[in-house]
C-alpha cells in the first residue's frame, strides 16, 4: 500500500509562512531553491507575492506528531 504524500507548511524550515519549506519537503528538495523560485517570480512578473499569500492562506499547517 502505499503511503499518501500531503502538502503542508512546514513547523520546523520556515522564515516567512512556511510555505518554501513545506513545498521543499514535499518535493524533497533544498528550500533555498524554492525560495529563489519565489524570488525569481517576484522580480520577473509581480505575482510571486500574490501566489505566496494565496498558498500561505490555502496550504494548512502540519499537524504536530503526538
């Protein structure tokens, strides 16, 4: 069977919402790439601050191990 991925914000590799480092951990890979994708988006178009706010709104927070 296999194990069901979410995505979620991340508790533990976060600066702003947690957003890059939940969207790090679920690609597995570095969150500083993640985050210069956000920049690169912020510079090029403009909308990188938008679909931060969104995702930041949208995506929940993970849920703490018991």
């Amino acid at each position: 069977m296999e194990k069901v991925r979410r995505l979620y914000r991340s508790n533990k590799d976060r600066v702003l919402g947690g957003v890059c480092g939940g969207i790090a951990e679920y690609f597995n890979v570095d969150p500083v790439i993640i985050r210069l994708l956000w920049v690169l988006l912020v510079l090029a178009y403009g909308v990188g601050i938008l679909l931060y706010l969104i995702a930041w709104i949208v995506i929940p927070l993970k849920p703490k191990r018991k």
